[in-house]
C-alpha cells in the first residue's frame, strides 16, 4: 500500500510511512528476515523519491546489515525426476 501511495502526483508520506512501517512490523513480528530487507530496501527508495536523504540512507544501511545476516544454503542436488514432481 505504501508503494502505491508513493506513487501518486501528491504522496500523502504520512501514509506512505504508516503503510511501510506497518509491512516492517509485520515482517519483524513474523521472523520473515527476507521480507524485511525487502520492505526496508524499498521504503529506502521511496525515502529517496520523497528527497530524504538521511532517512533513505538510515533504512538502506538497516537493510544491508539484515541481509548480510540471512544464511542461504547452497542449492540440493536433485534427482531428474523427482517424486513431487511426477505428475503421473
């Protein structure tokens, strides 16, 4: 919804905020780090198209610390044909 708002002529920021702040709450609550990054990074960007510098600069260094946290494994090597895919 933030994006959205955002992307009007006239943003109302207040809402842009409110909608974004809620998504990282949301995302915070939940554990959903993935989504988190995603949220800050692009409340960053809309921080950015609002010409808020600093506030742009606080939420894209919050994201690029949170995503240097997230663990990804290296992808499992799976058989050409595997049972979940079979749609016999």
């Amino acid at each position: 919804m933030g994006i959205i708002e955002a992307s009007g002529r006239n943003p109302d920021w207040n809402q842009v905020r409110m909608h974004m702040e809620k998504s990282i709450h949301l995302a915070t609550q939940t554990g959903a780090m993935a989504e988190l990054v995603q949220s800050l990074s692009c409340f960053s960007r809309l921080m950015v198209k609002k010409g808020d510098g600093a506030g742009a600069h606080a939420y894209s260094d919050r994201a690029g610390r949170l995503a240097g946290k997230i663990r990804c494994k290296a992808p499992i090597d799976l058989p050409d044909n595997p049972p979940f895919l079979n749609h016999n």
